[in-house]
C-alpha cells in the first residue's frame, strides 16, 4: 500500500481543498468545503485543517503545504510576499513556518507588484504558474488565470515579470444580483447560449470603452426585442469577460498560444471567448496545476 509522504492544501478566500499524496504525487484522498478563510478565521484556521486531517486519516507526523489567502495578513499566519520581477523558484525557498503547530505546517507566499502606477497582489495563483510551467521555462508566456479576481501574467524566463488582476467573476456576481438587470436575467435556467455570449464578447473587445453601456443591452435589448434570461446572462458575461480580454491583449502578444490555466465552467467560457477572437490558448487544468505547484514546493522542502 502506498504511504503518504504530505498534506497538500489550497486555502481560497471561500474555498478549501486538501489533498493527501505520496512521493511520487499521486492523490491518496482529497477534501473540498466552502471553508475558505472568511470561514475558517471566524471558526479557527487549526482546528478547520485538523477535521480534513482526521476524516482523510493521516498520520500524526505528515507536514502540510498550504498555499492561498491562508498567507494572508487576515489569514493564518502571514506568508509574505516575493517581489516583482519574481522568479518562480522563490517561492520555494520562502514559505512561512506555522509556529506552535505539533507538525510541521508550512504557507507559500504570494507575489507582490510595488508598482505605484500598477500595485497588485496574488496569492494561490503563484502556486498554479508554478506547476503549469514549471521551473525550466524559456522565452515569454502570456498566462489567462480566470477567476473570481481574474489573473493575467506575462512570465519571462521562469520568472514572474508583471500582472493585473481583473475583478471580472466579482462583478458578474453583483451586476447579476444587485442592479437592474437582476430583472432581465431573473429565472434563467442552466441552458447556454454561445451565440449571445460570443456576441457580447466580440462587442465589447471591439469597444471596451463602452462596457457600461453593452451591459444595459442585456435589459433593454430583451425589453424591446424579446429574450430569455439566459441571454440577458451570457450577454452580461460576455460584456465582461470582453472586457478582460481587450485589456489583457491589449500589449504585445507571445508567438506562442496564451496559457488558459482554469478548470470547470470557466474554462469553457473563457475558450469560447478566446475562439471567437480567433486567439490560440493552451489549456491548464487549474486544479492539476496547483496540485503540481504544491508537490514541487513540498519536494524542495522536505527532500533531503
């Protein structure tokens, strides 16, 4: 039977996954909850992990690697951060120790842009760069990271040269739920539609200036020509996610197709977006991705 050698723990803002697996990085057992670090700061950060530790059995003497908001300054125990331009490979040599812990527990850091023009912030994400392009990496690579707070990474050689962040899962959320159009997608049902979705997007990359006023389409457009609600929603995500796009593209381009690390629904919408730009992506799992983070990190660790 195969022995584990570490915990592995990716601690979101809402989200928590662990995984347990052995040295050559295969996962043993796995645990997801939305005890993410709003949930876990209130409830107690140890004794959150210590009840994913107990269901999935581990032993008493296995360390955990943890990367994510768990580093915050409101999280666990503050990771820190590595400066840009940021090798990837300092994030190895600098996670934090959690101090009165009876094992070994250790937070990655994030990655900091000090750039008064452009500050920026990530945590979790460094992790999944690590593990997509590994150590290794030669030439430039543009990385789309979609998300609640979307990423966009221009990495140079192994290291991490500059990036944005886009508040795009976010907004959707709020413009879907607490504004007028609340009224046009209300009632919409799980069913897609691609044509309306990229439409908007090829809209509002066309004109990005104008995302306020495409978003009011998805009401006035069903108000006075008709409409599902699952249009009106497409519609409005496809503002947005358009929207992303024509900044993030807005620089030089690598010849090379752009890394789409992301996993489930938004992977395919932000695929379908990138196809109906004619743009070329190699897609990521994010959840492998991070895993692979993970087990380099633990491997430089606790590799003797």
């Amino acid at each position: 039977m195969t022995e584990p050698a570490y915990v592995a723990v990716d601690w979101g803002t809402s989200s928590f996954r662990l995984w347990l697996v052995d040295r050559s990085g295969r996962v043993l057992a796995e645990r997801r909850s939305d005890e993410g670090m709003l949930a876990a700061a209130k409830a107690g950060f140890s004794g959150v992990l210590q009840a994913h530790l107990t269901a999935v059995s581990t032993p008493d003497h296995l360390p955990v690697l943890v990367c994510g908001m768990a580093g915050a300054k409101t999280g666990w125990v503050e990771a820190g951060y590595v400066d840009t331009p940021a090798p990837l490979a300092a994030i190895l040599k600098q996670a934090a120790r959690v101090p009165g812990a009876a094992r070994d527990i250790r937070i990655l850091p994030g990655i900091a842009q000090r750039d008064r023009a452009a500050p920026d912030v990530m945590r979790g994400e460094e992790t999944q760069l690590l593990g997509a392009l590994g150590l290794e990496t030669e030439g430039e690579t543009l990385v789309c990271m979609p998300g609640t707070h979307s990423k966009w990474v221009r990495v140079k050689d192994g290291t991490v040269a500059h990036f944005s962040t886009f508040m795009t899962g976010e907004l959707f959320s709020v413009v879907s739920r607490e504004t007028i159009l609340s009224l046009a997608v209300a009632g919409a049902d799980e069913a897609e539609d691609t044509a309306s979705f990229k439409t908007a997007v090829k809209a509002a990359f066309a004109a990005p200036a104008f995302a306020a006023n495409l978003l009011f389409t998805a009401r006035s457009r069903q108000l006075l020509f008709g409409g599902t609600p699952a249009a009106a929603r497409e519609t409005l995500s496809g503002t947005l996610i358009g929207t992303e796009l024509a900044a993030g593209l807005s620089g030089s381009v690598p010849k090379s197709a752009i890394a789409l690390i992301a996993s489930g629904r938004l992977a395919t919408l932000y695929r379908q977006a990138f196809d109906a730009l004619s743009v070329n992506v190699t897609p990521i799992d994010a959840d492998e991705a991070v895993r692979r983070g993970l087990s380099m990190a633990a491997a430089a660790i606790w590799t003797k």
